[in-house]
C-alpha cells in the first residue's frame, strides 16, 4: 500500500534520495534491480516529459531518474528531450528560455522562419549513432522508449518527416504520436505507410471514432491514440466498443479519468472513465498497445505531484492483478 502523505512529506524533508527509495519499494521494486512495469502482459508507460510539469525541455537525464523513481519500464517521449541531447538550435534556444520561465516549448519567435530553416539543416545531419546513445542509457535501466511524440510534425518538410521516422526507429519505439489534424493525416500518412511505422493521432475531446475512421482510410499505417479521458468527457460515451472493434489499429492509449459533459480530470478512480475495465480488456485479450498514464488532475493540498502520479501507476498495478 502507498504511503500516507504526511509520511512523504517528513520524507522529503530528507531529501528526493529518500522519496524516490520509498516510492520504489511501495510499488515493489527492489535495490539495484531494473525496473518493470508491464504487469499481467500490459505495459505501463507514461507520458513524459509531460507527466512531470515544466515543459517539453526537460533533459533526458533528469525524466529517465523520475521513471526509474517511479518504476516506470516504458514511456511516450517528446523528441524535444532527445534533440536537446543531440545539439538542436531549436531545442537549446527553448531550453534556455524555459529556464528563464519564458518557454513553453516553442520555437524562438524573431525570425521564425530562419531558425526553422537552421533546424531543418541542422536535423539533415544528425547522426543516428548518438540517437542510440540516447537509446542505450534508457535500455540499460530497463526503459523503452515505445513512442515518440512529434509536436509540429504537420509543417515540417517531406525530408524533416523522414528525420522523425528515422529518429524514432534509432530510439527503439515502435510509433510515432502527433496531435490530430484530420486534414493532415493523408499526407503524414503516406510517410507511416513508406516506413512501415505506424503513427498514433491523439485524440482530444472533439474527436470522434468516425474521424480516426477516416484517418484510417487514408493509410494502413494510421492508428490511433485512444486518451480514455477526453473519449469519456467528449463523446459521453464509452472507449471500449471502439477499442475493442480497432485494436490493431491503436498505438496506445492515454490513461486518465474524467467525468461526462466535458467534466474535469480526478484522481482515478473517482471519475467515469472506464480504466479498470479497459486495462482488464488489454490483459485478457492481450492486446500489445501500451497503457499511458497521462497525470493531469489538481495535486491536492498536502501532497506533491511525484507522489500523485505514484498513486497513479499502483492504480493500474492493481487492476492488471486483481
């Protein structure tokens, strides 16, 4: 059972060591072992470096010691983290104005198109060999990189497309995810077919089965990217018929609660969002896609976010086991 509150709060007053020792041997992982959080077939993965506050630039290094805290075996990964670790212009020109509390993980806003321009040479020359480096840190603390997620990736060039393809194949995942943009998945689309990857569309409150229904028709390679929480509040309706009529056709999905009627995010649990039993259904029918925990209710008072989305993952954990 996880901790009480008070309990991680007189820990962290000793320090992160201490909180990150407590929240390991809570969800059962012992000294020095890798972590594994694919629980009865199902991998748990999170959403990072999302899941963790403080933007998209977050180093490698410092989301992958949060994962290890956390007993995480499998993430969703921005590429700002990797390109950061690469030497992007874009990626240090974000990162530095994000620590100076003035990023949100967008480009620079003078002279947009030339340093998107820079960007698009710079990325032509990345060599894949240090992309593994990135890769190799992660594998030996039992981390896969499962998706990587691509912000902009719309605009981008045909030649800075295949870069992501590329890019992602080098980390080890197995997709790429991107925001939906209905209009803009014929052409994405062709790329996924011509690598054979294939590329998860996130889908917001707005989006309904028939509009993945028809991004599926414009490529074999166009999935989905099911967040259970936004289905539920958007469509007020269950995921689970249209989960269960496409599982070959979904990368992950994105694990939260939330109410009906656009209702806000909770703890899990408390919401309508049927977790439990799509977790169950991925279990029992061994369906491959991950499970993505995406942390976005309030911290309530008296608690901290790492401890949140500890709870979060021991949600899942027990479902899987029940």
């Amino acid at each position: 059972m996880l901790h009480t509150r008070r309990q991680f709060g007189k820990l962290a007053l000793a320090g992160a060591p201490a909180v990150g020792w407590l929240l390991r041997q809570d969800l059962g992982f012992a000294a020095g072992a890798k972590v594994d959080s694919k629980w009865a077939g199902v991998q748990v993965g999170m959403n990072v470096p999302y899941n963790f506050g403080g933007g998209n630039f977050m180093s490698g290094d410092e989301i992958l010691s949060r994962c290890v805290t956390l007993g995480i075996s499998g993430v969703e990964l921005r590429a700002q983290p990797v390109e950061l670790f690469l030497g992007s212009p874009e990626a240090i020109a974000g990162a530095a104005a994000q620590a100076r509390g003035a990023g949100r993980g967008q480009a620079p806003q003078g002279g947009a198109a030339a340093a998107a321009e820079e960007t698009r040479k710079w990325r032509l020359g990345v060599s894949m060999d240090k992309v593994k480096q990135f890769r190799t840190k992660y594998a030996d603390a039992g981390v896969s990189i499962d998706i990587v997620k691509w912000d902009g990736i719309f605009t981008m060039a045909d030649d800075e497309v295949d870069y992501c393809f590329e890019l992602a194949k080098a980390l080890g995942a197995k997709a790429l995810s991107t925001e939906m943009s209905i209009d803009q998945t014929k052409r994405l689309g062709q790329f996924a077919d011509k690598h054979k990857m294939p590329v998860g569309y996130h889908g917001h409150t707005a989006v309904t089965p028939a509009i993945w229904e028809t991004a599926f028709s414009y490529a074999k390679y166009n999935y989905a990217n099911v967040d259970l929480g936004h289905f539920i509040a958007g469509n007020n309706t269950s995921p689970v018929p249209f989960i269960k009529k496409y599982p070959d056709r979904i990368t992950h999905v994105h694990v939260k609660d939330r109410k009906l009627n656009n209702g806000p995010n909770v703890e899990f649990g408390k919401g309508d969002t049927p977790v439990k039993e799509v977790l169950q259904l991925m279990r029992d029918n061994k369906w491959k896609f991950d499970a993505t925990i995406e942390f976005e209710y309030p911290v309530p008072a008296g608690s901290d976010r790492m401890t949140e989305i500890a709870k979060t993952v021991e949600y899942c954990k027990q479902c899987l086991l029940a």
